[in-house]
C-alpha cells in the first residue's frame, strides 16, 4: 500500500456556500497514477463541512435551509458571547455534518453513484480561503 497527500485550494463565499469538488479529487487519483483504494477528504477548520449530495439546483437550496432549521443563525450562541464574531451557528453546522469524508476508488475512478458528488459546505459567516487535504491510500 501506498499513501500520498494532497492539497486542494479553495476561496468561499461562506454562508453555506457548497461546492462541488468531485472532479478535483478525481483528477488527484488520475495525477497522482493510484489505480484502487481510499481517498479521504478533510475539511480543517471548525466550520466548513465533507459529504455528498445530488449537486443540483434544488439541493442546493434544500441544503442550507435545512441548517438553518436546526441551527439557526439568527439565536445567541455562546461562542458568540465569547468570540463576539456571530459564527457559533458556523461551528455548531459543521459539527454536525463533519469534517471529512472516504470515498473508494478502483481503475482510478471514484466509486460513487450515479448522482452522488463530494461537496465541501462552507458554514462560516464570511468569505475564507480554504485548504482540503486530500490523502489517498492504495495501490497504484
């Protein structure tokens, strides 16, 4: 088995800004010459998000209203008391979605379904630049 780490460079709008980055993994497995195993994708930070949806118009409203449902922004959180930067909800949303995500992947293709992509979320409550570490391990 073989590992390798990779970077994938991002800027965000922030408030729930969703981002499809399936062909940027791909193109990592393809570059990179790994033909079967794992590639994890890890958000750092606290409020920026990993899963898969159906990137489409629909779920890409559906999406953030339902955050907003379960951790709205507009209530006092006490992160907000403390940090005075009215993100609490931010930290909250991406607890609650996680930070990173495993995809497997043979003859160098990702093994998703037919309409699921990986999405990174920004939650936060401003513009960011961020940085997802892509780290693959398997045969190449």
């Amino acid at each position: 088995m073989e590992l390798e780490t990779q970077t994938i460079k991002l800027s965000t709008n922030g408030y729930c800004d969703i981002i499809d980055i399936t062909n940027d993994v791909q193109d990592i497995i393809f570059k990179t010459g790994f033909t079967e195993g794992n590639a994890l994708i890890f958000a750092g930070g606290s409020t920026g998000g990993i899963t898969t949806i159906e990137y489409e118009p629909g779920l890409l409203k559906d999406y953030p209203q339902f955050f907003d449902r379960i951790a709205p922004g507009n209530i006092t959180y006490e992160h907000d008391n403390t940090w005075h930067d009215g993100n609490g909800h931010s930290h909250v949303r991406a607890a609650i979605q996680g930070c990173s995500f495993t995809v497997p992947f043979k003859d160098k293709k990702l093994l998703l379904g037919t309409w699921q992509q990986i999405i990174f979320i920004d939650f936060d409550n401003r513009p960011r630049e961020r940085n997802l570490t892509i780290q693959l391990m398997g045969k190449k």
